[in-house]
C-alpha cells in the first residue's frame, strides 16, 4: 500500500526550491514527508516480524528504504549482542531484538535481506546464530 509517491520525488522537489529558500525546504521535507514514512515502514517491518514469529515463514515487503530498516534496528536491537554478531553486511542487516508488542517482549533474532526496494524479513524466537551471519 502506497500512502504518497516515493521520498526521492520529494527530496529532488525539496532540493530545487532550496537554493532560493536557503535550505528551509530541506528540513520541511525531513518533517512532513520522510519521517514518517520511515515511521510508517519500521511499523510495517515489526508487524511482519511478528507474522513470521507467529507462522515460522518468511515475509517480503515492497517499496521499503533503508532508513526505515535502520530505524528498526536502532530503536530496538538489544546493543550488547550486536557488539557480539557485528553491524551486517551492505544488503543484509541482522540482529537480536526486544519489543514489548512482539514475542512477549523476549528477545527474537531478526534478519533484513535488501534488493532493491524489496527486503526479505526472516524472523525466530531467542538467540539464532545462522540467522545472525552473512550468508
């Protein structure tokens, strides 16, 4: 579901009418249009994490950034298991994570693989190491 086009239209609108408006649309475009959706796409990401933990299969979204991937895992992984596990790899992004909506508020392994504007979410319950590697 497509709420409004793609953020990259509005940062090339954004940054045309910067250079007469001294770079005040650039932090309009930050508030009004990609915060939230990289609001809206980390909600949808957890809402799919929790599907696979309910289902034990995989989950793939569409028209996804990578700031909102980035927002999952900043807000929610557990910090002193990612120091163990590392940050990922350029399209694949791992780690343990805890919220209180999803798994009881346990910690589940989460895995985030990108292509494109697409992304494969793999998610299971605890600590899972081949979950947590580069392929």
């Amino acid at each position: 579901m497509i709420l409004f086009p793609r953020p990259r239209i509005f940062f090339v609108a954004a940054l045309a009418a910067a250079i007469p408006t001294y770079g005040i649309t650039l932090a309009v475009f930050y508030f009004l249009f990609k915060r939230p959706y990289d609001s809206r796409v980390a909600s949808l990401i957890l809402a799919e994490a929790k599907h696979c933990l309910e289902t034990g299969l995989d989950a793939e979204l569409f028209n996804v950034n990578r700031a909102g991937v980035e927002r999952v895992f900043s807000k929610f992984s557990l910090p002193e298991l990612e120091l163990k596990y590392g940050p990922g790899a350029p399209f694949v992004r791992w780690g343990v994570l805890a919220h209180p909506m999803i798994n009881e508020g346990m910690p589940f392994s989460m895995r985030v693989t990108r292509n494109g504007g697409q992304i494969k979410i793999e998610a299971s319950d605890g600590e899972v190491w081949w979950m947590l590697k580069e392929d």
